[in-house]
C-alpha cells in the first residue's frame, strides 16, 4: 500500500465529508421534488409529474450506485463507529 501524506485521522474526516455530501445531495432532492409534483399535480400536469417522478428517482438510484462504488465499506464504518 502507497503512502498518505495526510495524517490518518485528516483521511478519515475528508472521506466523511465526501460520504456525507454524496448522501446528502440526494437526500436534500426531496425539498425540491415533493413540492413541484404537489404543484404540477395541482395543474393537472400529470405526464410532466411523471417524468420529474422518473428523473428524481433515477438520480437516486445512480447516486447510490455511485456512493457504493466510490466508498465500499462505508455502510460498516457507519455501524462500527
């Protein structure tokens, strides 16, 4: 295994902060995403409801693939913590 140049415990608090970033960029999607399908549900939108359903949760899905792939493991260094 290579050398960090940062100390053990910078290393952890930086992929905390990334873990927690990616988690939390999809999370905070259901600020946005809940009121406009309320409101395009209101207008009688309904196909473009559909679509901002479909995307919304597309983006999720690829973002927990990508949290999975970019941080394997982390879901035990949760838990163990």
């Amino acid at each position: 295994m290579g050398h960090s140049p940062l100390p053990h415990n910078m290393h952890k608090a930086i992929t905390n902060l990334f873990a927690y970033l990616c988690w939390g960029l999809g999370f905070s999607q259901v600020f946005h995403i809940v009121p406009l399908v309320i409101w395009l549900r209101q207008q009688r939108y309904m196909s473009v409801m559909r679509g901002v359903i479909a995307g919304a949760a597309l983006f999720g899905l690829l973002g927990g693939a990508c949290f999975v792939i970019i941080f394997p493991g982390m879901h035990t260094y949760v838990i163990r913590r």
